[in-house]
C-alpha cells in the first residue's frame, strides 16, 4: 500500500514538475557538503523551474535550466550541511510544508528532530521521525541502493563513488572457511557498501530489476537488542524490495563431506529490520541445501509476520512443505538460530535464541548426496519482501558412519582376513555362508563381491553381490564346487552406501591336496590365516592329536 501510494504521489504530481520527480539523491558526504543527484527516467528534459534543497530550515535551489539526460549523475555542494546530525531532501518547489511537493532524501545522525521528517513522513517516503541513517565518518558517504524509502535502503560507503549511481563496487576479497568439517563466514573485513561480490565462493542469483535486490557489507541497524553475535561488528544487509514473483537468492560456497555425515548443525543471526507483510503468497527463508540432481531445497527456517518457523521441503520438490512455528516473530533485533540435522535418527531441529530445540521429522529421498550441501537465502514469491541482516554464518559436522559386513560360516562369525580351509570337492553350499549387510545411517547399500581363481568351480561372484538395496539384507551364495586342488579362493565384499562411506571385507578358502595339505596350509582341516581354528571340519587332525601323545610322553 505503502509503495501505491508513492506511486500515487509522482504520477499525479503537477505535470510542470512531472520529469523534476525522477529525480534522486542517490549519495550524500555531508563531511565535504556533497550531494549527488541521478534523473531515473527514460528520457531527459530541462527544468522550467527550481527544484530544491531541503536540510533542517535552509534551502539551496537547483536552478531553472538546469538539463538532465537519461541516467544522468550530477554532483552539487550544499553549502552548509551539517556534518553529525540533519535530513536532506529534494523539493519540486520551494512548499517544504506541503507532502506532495517533496521528492526524496533522507535524515542521518540521530533520532532528534531534523526539521523536515513530518512532511516526508505524511509523503509516505520515510517510515517515522525516529528513524535515520548513522552519519558517515570522514571518507565515506552516504550511498542509495536504489529502491525503498527506508533507512536501510542507505548504506554507509568507504568507498565513495560520488558522480556514478549505481555504486556496485567491492573491495578486498573476503574469504570464507566452509570446510567440513567445521567453517565459518564472518563479514568483519568486508568494506561497508561492498556488494556481495567480495565473499569467495558466493553467488548472487539477481532476477528483478537493477538495485531492488542487493546484499551488501553494513555496521548499523535501527535497533540492537536481543542475541547477536559476540564481538561482532560488521555484518550483511539483504534488501530485498522486488514483491513480484522473481527469483532472488543468495548461496554460500558448497561444503563437501569426504563420507555421508551422521549429522551436522548450523548457527546464524539475523536482524528483521521491519516486519515482514501479512498475506504474502510466500515468505523469505534461509534454507539448506543439498545436492538431489541440482541442489534442492532441504529444510531451514522461514519468517513470516507472525513467527519464525521450521520449514521442512521435501528434497525432490514434489510435495509441499511442512512448517512448524517455533518461536513468535521478532523483529528489529538479533536473533540466534541453529539447525541441527541427524541422519541416523531422520531429525531436523530449529532453536531460536538457545531455547530448546523444536524438532520435525525428515524423509531424505535416496538420491538426496548428503556430503554436499550448502546455506542458502531464498526470497522468491509474490508478496515476499524483507529487509534484514544476517551475521556469522557458521557450521559444524560429524562424521557418517560406515555400512557393515558379517560372515558366518555354519553359524560361526568368520573374521578379516580369515582362512577357511575345505576338502577337495567340497561344496559352497556346504559351508553355508550367510553375509549381513547393513548400515547406521540407513542408507541403501550395495554389495560388490568378487571370487579369485574360479574357472571351471562353477562359483558365481553375482552371488555374493547385490545392487543397492535397503538394509539390513542377507546373501547366502552357494553355486559351484571347490573341484580344483591346491588352490586358494580370495573372497572380497565392498559395501558402498552411495554417501561415500564403503567397507570392505576379505576372507579366503583354501583348498587342500587330495590326502591333505596343500592351499596354503600344510597343517590341513580349517584353519585361519593365523592358526585359529574355525571349525573342526577333517576327523581325522583330532586323531592324529591323539596318535601324537604317546610320542611326547616318551619325550618327558
């Protein structure tokens, strides 16, 4: 309503003064006197009359004559303008009381009275008389981002750009530390006014018109009360003014797990600087993301005029989200959020300001990669606007764990590397081996299993494979013959969970020389790789223990 009746105000204006009103004051060094001043219209025109300066009781005009060309950047001195506390605002004529004859400007250094905030205020291009922007020290300026009549549609700029609108330059990189399994982005060393394009690895999807979306580095805020972050001084401001159904979003740098993680958490703070609109078709979320084909929304957190919410997304964006309240909406101050996802028990958990954990259930799709996953702003839709700051971006996670493998043998566990030692013409059967696989994530596993020196035994090394398959599930091969003497069979399982984390398990079967001997273990019977014994499968070792007793005797 605000912004039609803004619109309202400009179309009907008096047609004389009709171009005068596509004037802006786009950048402000009230250190210097210096104001700048951009035509946003499409054509260019000459004033017929004098518009105005406007600051506490003075006045300064800008002549009749003056030309203006499409886009158009002029610089003026006010001479006079107060350096820590006053307004500055464009007139189309010299009736600084009347609310349709200002234009634009702003009030900077303070809440207390400036001189003019009542008439912006009733012009519906200022929010109250309370509101201001801090003064810029010396060698910065007050910049415009180009949309909104709102303190925060100003920045402080450390880097002036008097004489070009819009200002969209950055400064020194700033780096980010998103490696598993912990990192952080902080915004302390990013220049005030510097867009978004100084963070490495970040990525700006900007789908409405120039400077309506913009995020760049900031150190003030109407208010700073509640729970930020410690120590903190500089911060982003995500101005996000486009109502239409656009997409504007904001990525971090991809974090990578080496393996699926059992679990991880992220913490950041934002400051919604005004309340979010009532009836918004959807509303502004911060998200994690996670890669399902491209990246797709996950889970995260949403707010909307009444609450702050947990939003669970369904990861192939089939179905429509879930949402949970779990804290009223607060707005003009800091708020601590952390989000805590555990795969093994399929949890996702909000805190707001270190209040116990709301949490909600998940159902990741099976194509979900959990290793990669990102922090992501999303304010598309209609209706969603919001203007607000976030700080410290940080996580944390903890390490998948591995699928598992078991081996019986007879109903005896059968360990690494172990050595099963078999007749000639024995029977895979006969050993009965049952393989377990299984996983503590849940993940669906695969098994790949191979069988060395096979080639007329008949032994099928599809027996001992499954592709993935929901766990836990048994294998129990048992084609073919140990028909060839003297040989040893290796037997290798890979378990690989499709999140990265893979076991692998090996044992072997030898087998012996007609009358005993041979495959690997003179001893004969079964036997393991280090002379354990695994079961008693050849009557006549226990024998031969017995026919070597008198011989030890003798012996003693």
């Amino acid at each position: 309503m605000t912004r039609l009746l803004i619109l309202a105000a400009l179309v009907f204006a008096p047609a004389l003064c009709a171009t005068v009103a596509e004037l802006r004051i786009t950048e402000v060094r009230p250190l210097t006197d210096t104001v700048e001043v951009t035509h946003t219209g499409a054509a260019g025109f000459t004033q017929g009359s004098d518009a105005f300066f406007r600051f506490g009781t003075s006045s300064q005009a800008i002549a009749t004559g003056t030309a203006w060309t499409a886009g158009e950047v002029k610089q003026f001195t006010v001479t006079g303008l107060p350096d820590a506390l006053s307004d500055i605002w464009l007139f189309l004529d010299n009736q600084f009381t009347q609310s349709a004859s200002i234009i634009h400007g702003l009030k900077y250094g303070g809440s207390t009275a400036a001189g003019n905030e009542a008439v912006a205020v009733a012009a519906f291009i200022w929010p109250s008389a309370l509101h201001f922007c801090p003064a810029p020290a010396t060698g910065q300026s007050l910049s415009y981002d180009g949309a909104g009549f709102t303190p925060q549609d100003w920045f402080i700029d450390e880097t002036p750009s008097l004489g070009a609108f819009p200002d969209n330059a950055f400064g020194s990189p700033v780096g980010t530390t998103f490696t598993w399994p912990s990192g952080a982005q902080t915004f302390q060393t990013m220049g005030l006014g510097d867009t978004a394009s100084s963070l490495v690895g970040w990525t700006v999807v900007d789908s409405s018109a120039a400077n309506v979306f913009t995020i760049r580095g900031a150190a003030d805020t109407y208010s700073g009360t509640g729970i930020g972050s410690a120590g903190s001084t500089r911060w982003l401001r995500i101005n996000d003014a486009d109502a239409g159904n656009v997409q504007n979003r904001f990525y971090s740098p991809t974090v990578t797990a080496p393996a699926a993680p059992a679990s991880y958490s992220w913490t950041w703070y934002v400051n919604i600087e005004e309340p979010i609109a009532a009836g918004a078709a959807s509303f502004p979320r911060m998200v994690i993301q996670h890669v399902d084909g491209g990246f797709s929304n996950a889970w995260g957190v949403e707010f909307t005029d009444a609450a702050i919410n947990l939003v669970v997304i369904a990861p192939s964006g089939a179905a429509t989200p879930s949402t949970t309240p779990v804290e009223a909406a607060l707005f003009s101050q800091w708020v601590k959020l952390t989000l805590s996802v555990n795969f093994t028990g399929n949890t996702v958990a909000l805190s707001v300001n270190n209040q116990t954990p709301i949490s909600a259930t998940i159902a990741p799709a099976g194509t979900l990669d959990k290793t990669q996953f990102r922090w992501c702003y999303r304010g598309e839709g209609t209706g969603n606007v919001c203007k607000l700051l976030v700080d410290d971006i940080s996580f944390t996670g903890s390490a998948g764990v591995a699928p598992t493998i078991s081996v019986t043998s007879n109903g005896i566990p059968i360990s690494a590397a172990q050595i099963i030692t078999v007749q000639p013409n024995t029977a895979l059967a006969a050993l009965n081996l049952s393989i377990t696989v299984n996983d503590p994530n849940s993940n669906s596993t695969s098994l790949t299993g191979s069988v060395s020196n096979v080639t007329t035994q008949g032994i099928l090394s599809s027996e001992f494979s499954s592709a993935s398959a929901g766990v836990p599930y048994l294998l129990t091969p048992t084609s073919g013959v140990f028909s060839v003497n003297d040989v040893v069979h290796s037997i290798v399982l890979t378990a690989n969970d499709g999140q990265g984390n893979i076991t692998n398990f090996a044992f072997s079967v030898a087998v012996q020389k007609p009358g005993g001997g041979g495959g690997g273990d003179d001893e004969g019977g079964c036997t393991t790789g280090k002379g354990a014994s695994l079961m008693w499968a050849a009557a006549g070792l226990v024998v031969g223990l017995f026919l070597l007793r008198p011989r030890q005797s003798v012996k003693r």
